[in-house]
C-alpha cells in the first residue's frame, strides 16, 4: 500500500520536503488506525453485553448453555481477529515511519 509516488532520480532539494510529507502523512494515518483500534475495542465490548443478554433470552427459550458459549467464543474470536489485523497495520505504518525517517 503506497499513498506517494516513488520519486525518480531528484536533486538532494527534493529529499527533505519529501520526507518530511511522508512523515507526517504516516503520523495522520497512525491517528486514524488508532481511533479504529479504539472503535474496535468498543464494538467488542458491547458485543460481550449483547451476547450476555442474548444468552438470557435464550437460556430462557431453553437453548443449552453449550451453544451460547460457542456463539459468544466465535463471536470474542472474530473481534480479536480483526483487532489483530489493525495492529498490524499500524505496527506496518510504523515501520515505514521509522524508515522515512532514517533514510
């Protein structure tokens, strides 16, 4: 995933203010995947309540017990899922941060 266009062969002038842009656009995209990570966090959280209610309702339709913990564990799992890969996302951002600015 690039957001800049690979630069061709620039006097050592161009070097900074790019840099400099390719710094700041990754501390803005750092932002953003953090307030994800956040919004995910909190999605998991009222799923957790939803499913305790949901496995209210059906503990009193009679459902077994068995079936809602596998509900509630796929449903735990998903959302672990799909913070992991935000993670990664930032850890990638991150990276490319440290190598912009080093190099």
């Amino acid at each position: 995933m690039t957001c800049l266009p690979e630069p061709k062969a620039k006097p050592a002038r161009w070097s900074k203010p790019r840099l400099l842009w390719s710094s700041w656009v990754l501390r803005w995209y750092k932002s953003k995947i953090s307030d994800i990570i956040s919004v995910i966090d909190g999605i998991g959280f009222q799923t957790n309540i939803l499913a305790l209610n949901a496995a209210v309702e059906v503990a009193r339709a009679g459902v077994t017990m068995t079936e809602v913990v596998n509900a509630i564990t796929q449903m735990d799992q998903a959302t672990q899922q799909n913070a992991a890969l935000v993670e990664e996302t930032a850890a990638a951002a991150n990276s490319l941060k440290a190598q912009a600015d080093f190099g």
